[in-house]
C-alpha cells in the first residue's frame, strides 16, 4: 500500500502501525523477530519502548525513550546509567539523546 509522504499523513495511520514504525526506526530498519515488545505511553508527548528479548524471555535488551515535538518530528533517547541492566532505576539511569526522525520520512518508509 503506497503512502504519500505528508508530514500530516502519519498523524492519519492507525496507532499500532505509527508504534511499528517507530520500532522500525527505533532498530535503524532492522528490528528484532521473535521477541515482545511493551509500550508505555503515560506521560504527554511520551513512548517508552521496551524489546524483552529474543533468547532470555521477560529480561529486557533493549529500551528507547521517543519524545514528540510536536513539529512532525520525534527525539530518539536511550538509557545511559552507571550499573548493570539489573540495578539500573529512575536515580541511577538518564535518557541519553542520539537522533531525530522526522513524520515524512517515517510515513516513506511504510510501502
């Protein structure tokens, strides 16, 4: 299914098909089978994204924080903390930033 490439145009997709571009984007084009994603969306503007593995089941391998600006484009963070996945927490743990998508370029990707 063809999709024109209007910012506008992934505000119009339904829910779980911006979350799995998200994910997409989220693992560069290459996202993991075989594995669960969880999907926290508590706070306003929000998505935490958790990959609970592919081999170890219910132990989390992967995490991403993605922030909507508002402007058609989303901030990318990933966790960045001083200790093993087991101790991380809130007090121990920041979102570190590396990149920003923009809607157009997600809503390109989807064919």
């Amino acid at each position: 299914m063809a999709v024109s490439s209007n910012e506008n145009d992934f505000d119009g997709l339904p829910q779980d098909t911006q979350l799995a571009l998200l994910v997409i984007t989220m693992f560069d084009g290459r996202p993991f089978m075989g594995t669960h994603y969880a999907v926290y969306m508590g706070t306003p503007s929000v998505i935490v994204i958790d990959d609970y593995g592919e081999e170890i089941g219910d132990w989390m391998d992967h995490s991403v924080r993605i922030l909507g600006n508002h402007n058609g484009t989303f901030n990318f963070y990933q966790p960045v903390s001083s200790t093993d996945n087991a101790d991380a927490n809130a007090s121990n743990t920041q979102w570190k930033y590396y990149k920003t998508v923009n809607a157009q370029d997600l809503v390109s990707s989807y064919d």
